[in-house]
C-alpha cells in the first residue's frame, strides 16, 4: 500500500512543489541527496571515497521537454566530469545519467548524440557512465541506445530492473564479456502485464536474474538493500568463483551506511549512488516506495522540531 502512495506522489508535480517549499522536508532531503549543485556533490563524494567507497554520481534535473533543456543538462554532466577530474575523484567515481533527461522523449537520436558527448567527457576523465533504467515505455530506446554508444565507450553502464518480466532475457543478452550491468529491484509504478507486482515474485526474479549475470562474461553491479539478497549475492559470486573485482555491490546514498562499511571492509566493492540537484523530490519519493520504512525518518525529524 505505501509503495503505491509514494509512486502515486512521485508522479504529482503539485505536490512535488508543495513538498520542495517546506523547510523541514528539505532537512530530511539532505538524508539522501548531497545538496543542490556540483559543490555540494564534491563534499559528499569525497567524504565516500575517503572512506573506501566508489560512487556514482547522478544529478537530479527538471522534466526535459525541449531541446535545450537537454543540453544544458548535457552541459551540467561534461561539466560535473571536469570538475570530478579536477578533485581527484576519477577514477572512484563514476556518473549515472537518465536519458530522458537528455532528451529521450523528443527524439531518440537526440538523446543518444547528447550521451555521447557525456560518455567522452567521461572517458577523458578515465572513468564512466551509467544509462539508469526508467519506467518500461522507455527500455527498448535505453538498450539500443547503449548498443550504439558501447561501439565507442564499451565501457558505459547498463540498468535492469528485476521486477518487470522481460528482464530475464536482457540479462542474457547483456552478460557479455566486459559489460556493465546494475541489477535493482525497480522504482516505478508499471502494470500488471509488464511487471511484476508481489514482493516475493520481485525477489525471486532478482535471484534469477543474479544468477544470469553471475554465470556470465559481463560484471554485475547489485544494487540492493535487502539483506537477504546481498547474502544471496555474495553466495553466487563463491559459486561462480567471481573474485572480489569481478563484480561490485551499490547503495543509495544515506541507506544502510552501516552495511555499506561492512561489506567495503569484507573486501567487497561498493559504490553509493550519489543524487544532487533542487528537483530531488520525485528521486526521494521513489526511494520512499523501494524502502517503505524509511518513512520513520520523516517522524523523528518532525519529532526534533
């Protein structure tokens, strides 16, 4: 039920405006999101990897509805590698591009050339990036937007999400020698018929899905907070005899640090997916619906008021 609310509220720009005004709401952003520009990304990143941690940054733009709102947030990522590469922070970090931001839902070509121009950034960065995955009206465009792309950066990131049916089947075809992909559960509101809806049927197609990406060429990047699942993780990879740099363990940003140490400290890779920007409301209701519990943070920050 709470998972439904907040895709529902995820989606409401009016009370997306309403929730990005109040002051407390932005205190409890802060949990999650690094800040509102490069500055504030830089602290965090830095902070994380002082700590041994990797990180991909990802900046939180507005509804792209021309064609230079997607430039300019093209504009913001070739800058955001400049300035990672000035600190010292690549290669420990990476970034994290939606493509809608880039265009996607004007033209496709559009959103591919301005991608590119971010995947060159980043490899004169020496580091890389990563298509996340959207709702599933955009997933045949992602896939073969990140063909064309990996013909030059061979290296950029793919995102499946377990919980829709195809998914399976792109994670055969996507564990292949050298290929990135993040495996997660899924954060948006999909129907019936393209995904699925029970929590234990999200999980098993996750185990499924890991076992696919385990058993191949390819270096899975599981991004999860769930115990159970990382356990099951960490299993697969002794199963398959994945050493502890064929494949990395992800984390959002303020979720489970406390894990994240532990499994850094194991020896593992782990990266934090590091959001930034103002439009960080519909990022953190998505969040709210992959981890309902997290809405306890909300009431101890209202009880410290």
């Amino acid at each position: 039920m709470l998972r439904s609310v907040f895709l529902a509220a995820a989606d409401s720009s009016r009370l997306g405006r309403l929730f990005s005004s109040v002051t407390l709401s932005k205190s409890v952003a802060r949990r999650f999101v690094a800040g509102d520009d490069v500055a504030d990304a830089l602290r965090a990143a830095r902070e994380l990897a002082d700590d041994g941690l990797g990180i991909t940054v990802d900046h939180l733009g507005g509804e792209t509805a021309t064609v230079e709102q997607a430039e300019a947030v093209r504009d913001e990522y070739v800058a955001l590698l400049a300035r990672l590469t000035t600190a010292g922070l690549t290669p420990a970090a990476e970034v994290s591009v939606k493509l809608s931001a880039l265009g996607q839902r004007l033209d496709d070509k559009l959103a591919h050339d301005n991608a590119e121009a971010v995947c060159a950034a980043a490899a004169a960065a020496g580091t890389s990036v990563t298509l996340d995955a959207e709702d599933h009206t955009t997933t045949d465009s992602t896939l073969e937007i990140l063909a064309g792309l990996r013909k030059d950066y061979p290296s950029t990131g793919a995102v499946l999400q377990a919980y829709l049916r195809r998914t399976e089947g792109d994670c055969r075809e996507l564990a292949t020698t050298g290929s990135r992909v993040r495996l997660c559960k899924g954060a948006y509101a999909e129907p019936e018929s393209v995904a699925f809806q029970d929590t234990l049927d999200i999980d098993k197609s996750f185990v499924r899905c890991l076992n696919i990406l385990m058993s191949g060429e390819g270096y899975p990047m599981v991004a999860t907070h769930d115990p159970r699942l990382i356990a099951i993780a960490e299993d697969r990879a002794r199963w398959f005899d994945r050493s502890a740099d064929e494949y990395e363990f992800q984390m959002l940003y303020g979720m489970r640090t406390e894990e994240q140490a532990r499994l850094a400290a194991g020896g593992n890779i782990v990266r934090v997916y590091l959001p930034y920007g103002e439009q960080w409301y519909a990022y953190l209701m998505r969040r709210l619906a992959e981890r309902p519990s997290t809405v306890s943070l909300f009431g101890r920050a209202i009880a410290g008021k």
